[in-house]
C-alpha cells in the first residue's frame, strides 16, 4: 500500500494557508492527464488526426472544396499507365522527393486515386464512428438496464438481443440496402447499429449483474443514491474499460462489415465510394496494378489500428488503480 | 435521550430457496433511543446483520419482510421510494463490514463523500467537497485536504473505515448502522475506529446500533445488548447485566467462550455444536440441543422474551432462574466442554 504516495507528491505540500477548499482531481481530468501520457495512445490519436485532417481538407466535404485539385469522380487520361507518381524514396529511381500529378495513380478510366481514396476515408470513417457510437450507446444502456434491474427488463431486453443474433446482418443488410439503397452511407451506419449492439449489451450486463452485487453499490443504495444516479455515477465508470475496448473494437470491425457490404453491393454505392469498396472493385487487378489494392488497404489498417491504440491508451486512462506510465 | 427513535417490532424475514423458506430473522423487537448505542450480538448466521439490511431496504426483492420499523412514528416498510431514498443516508446512515469493498474504486475518497452530501443537499462540488475535508479531518485521518484527493486503494483498510465513518456522518444522521465495523481490521486499528465512531456518533448526536459477534467491543460501547440466536432476540439487557449476570445460558456461553488472559495456555471453551438450520427449525427452544439445561418442555414449547427479576432485563428462557441462581453461570458449559 502507497500511503505515502500522494502526501510526498510535489506540490501537495501540507501549506497551512491553504483554504479549506480543495481542488480534487475529477475523473477526467485524472483520465486526461494520463491519457496524454500514454505513448501508445497519442501515436494513434497522431495518426488518426492525420487521416481525418487530410481526409477531410484534401477533396474537400459538403461541397466546400479541398487543396487537392481533383475530384474523386472525374475522369482523365492516364498518365503512366497510372501508375503512382508519389516518390518518398529519392535514392531508388533518382526523381527525389516528389508528389507528382497522380500520387496514389490512376484506376482505369483515369480517376485520380487519391482523391478516389480520400473520399473512400472519408465515407468509411463517418460509417464506422456512427456504428461505433450509435452501436455502443445502445448496447451500453441496454446491457446496464437489463443487467442492474433484472427480472422482466433483463427478460425481454436480452430475448431480443438473443433474436437480434439469429438474423443474419448480411440478409438484413441486403434487404434494407435493396429497399433504400439511395439514403446514403449515413442510413446504411444506423441500420448496421441497430443491429450489432447486441455482443455489447451482453457484455454490459455481464459487468453490471458482477458490479450490482458489490458493496460499494450497496453503500450508495444505503447513503440514499436512486437507481438512476448508482447506474450511472456508480456503476458505469467501473465498466467503462470494457465498453471502450469494444467500442474500439467495434470502430474496427465496423470498417469491415462495410467492406463486405459494399462488396456485395448493398452498402455504398458508386459514383459515390469507401476503402473497402475500393478494395473489392480492384481486387482483380492486384497482381496488375497493386497500388489499386495498397493505398485503400494502407488507410483501413492504419485506421483500424491507431482507432485500437487509442482505445487502450483510454482503458488503461480510465483504470486508477493503473498507475503505470507505459513506456 | 429518552425519545424513542426507532421502534422494531416482530421483524420477520424470510427468503424463498429451493429448499423452502429460510427465515433468517423471527420476529425481532428492539427500540432505538436517541444517542444510545445498541449493541446486537450473535453468532454467524444468527440474523443480526440481515435485520439491519432489512431497515436499509438493502434485501433482495425476494425476500419477504414483515413486521414493522418505525422510524420516528414513520412506517419504514410502508414508505415511498422517495421518502426511502431521502431518509437514508440523511437520517440513517450504514457503516459496512469490509471498507476494501464499500467504497468505489473509480473515484476519490474525497469525491465519494462529496457525492453522499450532495444526494442529499443542493450545493455547489466545492461545498460538499469542503464538507468532505471537514469530516475526513473529524474522523482523524491526517492531512485530510490532500487524502481527499486520494483513491480508496491508496488507504489503508483503517483508513478505509475512517472514512466510511465520515461518510457516514457526512449528513448528520439520528441513527448510524454499523455492520461489524472492526471485523475485517487488524486488532490494534479495531480500538482507535471504535473510538472514533464514539467520538463522532456524540458530534452529531446520533445512535447506534452497533453489530457485532465481539463482545470485547459491545462492553467498551454499547449502554444495551440484544442478544441474538436463530433469527430471534434471545436476551435483551443494560450491558453491565449481560456481563455480570447473564440470564440466558447461550449468553452464558458465549461469555464463557472468550479466552481469559490468566488461563495462558488453557484450553478455549466453545459452546458445543453448531446453530439450527433456518430452513426447518425443529420445535421448541432453538438453543435446546446444545443447552447444558434442557428441559423436556424446552423441546416443545418455544420460549418468549419475558422481563426477568432484574429491571430492563428480559430473556427468552424457560429456566433463567437457574442461570440466575448459578454462581458463576459460565461454568454451566465448562463441565459439559470437559466431558466432550
């Protein structure tokens, strides 16, 4: 046990002038502080930022235009077979240090693929946030209710989770997509939502059903605390490791569940794009021209991973008893 | 001191199992004076920590509770959940058994004391957690400004419990529970928070109803004693009667169960057996199977706490004259022990 810990901390000092008021270190600003001393984390959120900035900046978004000259949906001729012009390594085919006209190349009826890949990043990164949260926030609350007042609640909330597993979310999905396959990615993040909260919710209810039977909630039953205040003052920050590394998680998978979606062509569609719909429409062409391939693939997984490590950094930010810094 | 706070009367309850009903506590009845400090002793299992629960409303919905709790001529059992939640914590306030576990780890000592004021008081977080120090500080934990801003498991379990007091009396309750409070601590911590739970009961003149199985601890503090056995009131004295002249052979025995510091190396004189099962209590007397002075009619006929010759003394026994008549009644089991 570390009594000493705090009183020998530097600026903690035992000033008798001090007022009797005092300045505690809330949750957040605990979590804040030692997020931002998590290496891992920042390099992700770093990564992240640069994604989402050039993303955004580049083609431009909702009609104000970017510093990339293209657009992602007009055609030109192919210069260099379409080949990447972007040189990062000067000293291989003495170029230097150049972008060039196309960097990411051209697909073949002479798009530009970075622009084609930005708005790719761009689509993917909306739909995979929107499910990320949507998806967490009802899994959340329906995990917390269910799992905290039991009985018919939990009844009815996890009999629907359990029906919501048996339907197949690609059949759903293909059907919602056949039906109203022109409201847009946006649409398509809710319906995916809606239905892949379900693995969250179970999870949820896992740590509340633990969480209930703990003393402390007893003690905040006993102190006069409503049920409303013991979820959600008492219960949540105690689960809340978990349901960052699934929101994470589900950040991730969400990318790919779009992916494959839009592969089989209910989820976006063309003129309009997203990395994974990239990938699939230029699969055939990997052994040709693999930059079709690389360049969406670069993006998801660097989203995908800085997404992760930036949802560690949070878990571990949001543990006190972790008092580790990570190296 | 002499307005009743608190009346308990027949408490009865049960929770269904598969096996039946488990009737954890039959029919308990005490009253709760304003800044007096009742002590309920038993064994495990004996019902006292479950009445306690029972006036919290911290019991499972299944269990079924009868009886009645007034808190000043108010009805617990009948109240709205509003008039529950305002009552606890304000009014009555709970000190728990395991400090490890009674407080949440996420947040500081500091901002969980806090959080019991403002459940109770609009104020600004700077008040309550001024208010907080002020307690921290009353329960004798030092440099109580910068251990506010402390997590539970940077304390010590000492500490823990200093704490758990403080917020305890956070909202100047009547009526503070203390759950076996010293259990879970190391003996020489034990004396310094009984000491401070007197300390503080007297600053903010509430009661006590103190529970424990020690009863070193109910002789330091407590002015009466329920004595529990098997879900019910068994012996119900001023503390001085229950050491001295105990009138129910299992308060007998119990006092005879505690080492004496001159017999170094002596043998311990436990009460032999163990307590009935709840599920299916066989009739009569429930201490009668381990009863050095049973009787036939202690088989059959349950006995009800009577007043015995001594004033404010009353005991559920049919033969407390001859606990009475016994010189020393603690020998009553020595000779029983030796056999055995």
């Amino acid at each position: 046990m570390s009594l000493a810990n705090s009183a020998m901390e530097p600026g903690l000092s035992n000033d008798p002038e001090r007022e009797f008021t005092i300045e505690a270190r809330t949750q957040v600003q605990m979590v804040r502080s030692s997020f931002f001393r998590h290496r891992g984390a920042m390099i992700g959120l770093g990564a992240l930022v640069f994604v989402v900035v050039i993303a955004y900046t580049s083609i431009g978004f909702w009609g104000i235009p970017g510093w990339w000259g293209l657009d992602f949906s007009s055609t030109g001729t192919l210069v260099n077979e379409g080949k990447p012009t972007l040189d990062l390594i000067p000293w291989l085919d003495g170029d230097g240090l150049s972008i060039g006209a196309h960097p990411f190349g051209q697909d073949n009826i002479g798009r530009d693929y970075f622009a084609l890949t930005m708005r790719g990043t761009q689509v993917s990164l909306m739909v995979a946030f929107v499910i990320g949260i949507l998806s967490t926030f009802i899994g959340t609350v329906a995990g917390a209710i269910s799992g905290y007042y039991g009985g018919k609640s939990e009844a009815v909330i996890m009999r629907f989770t359990d029906l919501l597993l048996t339907i197949p979310l690609l059949i759903v999905a293909a059907v919602v997509g056949n039906g109203f396959g022109d409201s847009g990615p946006f649409f398509l993040a809710v319906v995916i939502s809606l239905l892949i909260w379900t693995s969250l919710a179970r999870l949820v209810r896992g740590e509340f059903l633990s969480l209930r039977e703990k003393e402390f909630v007893e003690a905040a039953r006993a102190m006069g605390a409503s049920s409303t205040r013991i979820i959600f003052r008492h219960m949540l920050p105690n689960a809340i490791g978990t349901i960052i590394v699934s929101a994470t998680l589900t950040i991730a998978a969400a990318i790919l569940i779009e992916a494959a979606l839009s592969y089989l062509g209910y989820g976006v569609r063309a003129p309009d794009t997203s990395l994974g719909l990239l990938i699939s429409t230029y699969q055939t062409a990997f052994s040709t021209r693999p930059w079709l391939f690389w360049y969406p693939g670069i993006f998801i997984v660097v989203i995908a991973l800085s997404v992760n490590f930036i949802g560690d950094g949070l878990r571990d930010a949001f543990d006190p008893r972790q008092t580790r810094v990570r190296a | 001191m002499d307005t009743e706070i608190l009346s308990v009367s027949d408490l009865t309850v049960g929770f269904p199992t598969e096996d039946g009903l488990v009737t954890a506590v039959r029919g308990v009845t005490y009253t709760l004076k304003e800044r007096e400090v009742l002590a309920i002793v038993g064994e495990s299992g004996s019902g006292k920590s479950v009445s306690a629960m029972a006036l919290m409303g911290l019991l499972p919905k299944t269990a079924r509770i009868t009886g009645s709790i007034q808190y000043r001529g108010e009805e617990v059992l009948e109240m709205s959940p509003k008039r529950y939640r305002e009552i606890r914590g304000q009014n009555i306030a709970m000190i728990f058994q395991d400090p490890m576990t009674s407080m949440n780890p996420v947040y500081t000592v500091g901002d969980q004391l806090a959080e019991a004021y403002r459940s109770h008081h609009r104020v600004e977080r700077k008040v309550a957690l001024g208010k907080a120090v002020e307690m921290l500080d009353r329960v004798g934990i030092p440099q109580a400004k910068d251990r506010a801003r402390s997590y539970p498991h940077e304390f010590s379990g000492g500490m823990r419990q200093r704490a758990m007091i403080a917020m305890a009396i956070i909202n100047s309750p009547d009526i503070i529970i203390a759950d076996e409070p010293t259990t879970a601590l190391d003996v020489t911590v034990q004396a310094q928070i009984l000491e401070t739970l007197i300390e503080v009961k007297d600053s903010v003149d509430a009661a006590v109803i103190l529970i424990t199985h020690d009863l070193g601890v109910v002789a330091g503090m407590a002015h009466r004693v329920l004595v529990m056995y098997a879900g019910r009131g068994v012996e119900r004295a001023e503390v001085s009667d229950i050491y001295t002249r105990p009138r129910m052979p299992y308060t007998a025995g119990l006092l005879g169960s505690i080492p004496a510091l001159d017999s170094a190396g002596g043998r311990l004189h436990p009460i032999g057996g163990a307590p009935p099962s709840l599920i299916r209590l066989p009739p009569g007397c429930p201490f009668s199977p381990r009863c050095p002075l049973v009787t036939e009619r202690c088989q059959t006929e349950e006995p009800e706490l009577l007043a015995t010759d001594l004033p404010h003394h009353e005991v559920a026994c049919h033969n407390w004259q001859q606990v009475a008549a016994a010189a020393d009644p603690t020998l009553l089991f020595r000779t029983e022990a030796v056999e055995a």
